[in-house]
C-alpha cells in the first residue's frame, strides 16, 4: 500500500450506524460519516438530535446497536474507551480534585506506562500549550473556569492523540471567555494537526471553528457542509432555520425551470428563487431569505433584483446593526438586518417601504 493510500485512509468511519436504548427508538438512524485525518468535524444540533450520543459510540462509552464504527480502517466496536487512544474534553472539565494540576496532566501518561522524565516533559509541553506553564501545582479548585477547561484541554492533548473528542467543553464558559477560548481551540487545532469532533449546540460556535458541520435532527444528519455551504445553500428548513436568523415565506411553485422556482405566495405576490429541495407545480413550498440579504434605500436594490411591498412594525437599534420587523405578504416576522453605517436612517412604525433581494438569494426549500 503506497503512501496515498494512507494518506487518503480516514480516520473515523460511522458506517450504517444505528442506536436504539429500548430496542424500538432510534436515537441514531443510519449514519453514515467519513473523515479525513486533520478535520475540525463539528456535530451540531438541539438537545436530543442523536450528535452526543455518536460522540460517545466513537469515544466508547455507548456501543451501536447496528453497524460498524471505524478508527484508521479498524472496526472498534469491541474495543474498550481506555484503549482506543482517544483525547476527550467534557463541559463539565472532570479534573481530579485532590490532584494538582500536574498530577492531573500526568495521570492520562503514567496508565500508558510512560517513564518519569518523559512524562514531565509532556506535561511542560500541554501546560506551554494551552498557556498555563506556572499552575502545575495549583489544585483545580484554585483555578477559575476558564482555567480549568484549559487544563482539562491540555489533558486531552498531552499524552498526543490523533483524535480529541469534545463535548460541549466551552459550555460553562461567560459569553467572552467562550469567544476567546474558540480562537485558543480552532489555533491548537491548525498548530498540532490534530483531528477534532466537537459537539455542541451553539451554531455560532460550529460557523466559527469548523471545517465542517453535521447538522444533526432526530438521529439523522440533515446536512454535512462547510460553514459557507450551510449557510449560503441550507439543504432544507431544518438547516435553513437552525442555522442563522431566517425568513419565510410560503406559497406554491406555480412554474418550474430548471433550477429556478416561480412561486406564487398566499398573498398572491409572485417572486422567484431558487429551486432546492421541492416538488413540481403546485407543489407547496417554503421561500428562505436571509435578513441581512435585504435592502430597502432605492439606491442599495440592484437592478433586476426582486421587489415587495413591506410595512415597518419595530425597529429596534442593536449598536452595530438595525434590526426591522416588517408585514410582508401577511407576516408580521419578516426581518430586515442593516449595518450601523453612515446615512442609515431610523424606520417609524408604520412607515410603508418597498424592499429588495437579489433573486439568488431566495431559496425555495421543502414546507413543514
């Protein structure tokens, strides 16, 4: 076997993955992932969409009912967590209290049988990278939340695994202190070439830090994209509405042409948009136009974009942006983000504007 042939072998295969915890549900249906080695792979999704519990079938805390789980061509059903060679962070840090942090870092290095010199080594190294050189022999109670997760980080990290799973792990974190360990995670990522699945339910978090992104729903993966692909071209309303501030509006295609989709609203409006994922004429379908898409100055509407009659309800100032609610075509929830920028003037209420889209940027997507 050549050297291409291990470089293109992924690292984690689910294939044909199924979950049941009382033989009848299934938690996960049918999944079937691939990834290739150095992939920050994120599994997003609400509570109880099947991403956690394929988080732990691949850590080994959960067996598949059906399929096989693979690690570098291997099927690992039958092999035990401690033995699986992975890296795991969870929210909840899991740090030994009466250990000092050191002791902590070399734990995960003395069960792997390795030497007391090498082992500081390491640990120096783990503590170096997550920026926590001098806390070796503080005790986790000393340390605030932001610190621990970065120990419980450098756990994971120090005994050099090729696969870290993490679970939530900034989920306790403030909203800052959360931004700014992304940017610590996502650069640990790029620097040792690692491998990561991350699980969580923060879409913002999984569009910031990932390659890619499973969008979980009820044990299926909706769609598998990079963050750009899922935001710009959302395969269905769950992603088109999970993913990023959307609005909707719903009504018939009354022609359909390769792919481009005229559909008539239930107002009567006619407006065109992209075909994604519908039936034919007469089909019911629902029309996704992302809020910061849409313009109102005369001057900002480019020509041949697609107009529509919208009367202001709220504006509400957001400091960076403006953010409209509008009636259009009988909805009062169709919003309009514009940026705080020179010459942005405040809506009233009640204030009658016409609005534009660029045609593209309307995707007609499958009703509920």
């Amino acid at each position: 076997m050549g050297d291409n042939m291990a470089e293109s072998q992924p690292i984690v295969e689910f294939d044909g993955v199924q979950k049941s915890y009382d033989g009848v549900t299934l938690v996960v249906k049918d999944l079937n992932l691939s990834m290739p080695k150095g992939e920050f792979l994120t599994m997003l999704g609400p509570s109880g969409s099947g991403k956690t519990t394929c988080l732990m079938m691949l850590a080994g805390f959960e067996t598949a009912t059906h399929g096989e789980i693979r690690l570098n061509g291997k099927a690992i059903n039958a092999i035990p967590p401690h033995k699986r060679g992975i890296g795991m962070v969870f929210q909840n840090y899991a740090l030994f209290p009466h250990m000092t942090v050191a002791e902590n870092l070399s734990f995960p290095l003395d069960v792997r049988g390795i030497g007391k010199t090498e082992r500081e080594a390491k640990v120096k190294r783990a503590l170096d990278m997550v920026q926590m050189l001098g806390f070796g022999n503080r005790r986790p109670a000393q340390l605030s939340g932001g610190q621990q997760q970065r120990i419980a980080l450098a756990r994971a990290l120090v005994f050099e695994p090729e696969l870290v799973l993490m679970d939530e792990p900034l989920g306790a974190l403030d909203k800052q202190l959360r931004e700014h360990m992304q940017f610590e995670i996502k650069g640990l990522h790029e620097r040792l070439g690692i491998t990561v699945v991350y699980v969580t339910h923060d879409q913002g978090e999984a569009l910031t830090m990932s390659d890619r992104v499973a969008v979980f729903n009820d044990g299926v993966i909706q769609q598998l994209a990079t963050p750009s692909e899922l935001y710009e071209r959302p395969e269905n309303r769950f992603v088109a509405g999970f993913i990023g501030e959307n609005n909707k509006l719903t009504g018939r295609v009354e022609k359909l042409d390769g792919g481009k989709a005229i559909v008539r609203l239930e107002t009567g409006e006619l407006i065109d948009a992209t075909a994604v994922n519908i039936g034919g004429q007469g089909a019911e379908t629902l029309v996704s136009i992302r809020p910061e898409r849409i313009e109102y100055k005369p001057e900002n509407i480019p020509p041949g974009a697609q107009t529509i009659d919208a009367e202001v309800l709220e504006f509400i100032y957001m400091g960076d942006i403006f953010r409209t609610r509008m009636r259009v075509a009988g909805r009062d929830d169709f919003v309009m983000k514009c940026r705080n920028t020179i010459g942005q003037r405040r809506l009233a209420p009640g204030e009658k504007i016409k609005i534009g889209w660029a045609r593209e940027d309307a995707r007609a997507l499958n009703p509920d």
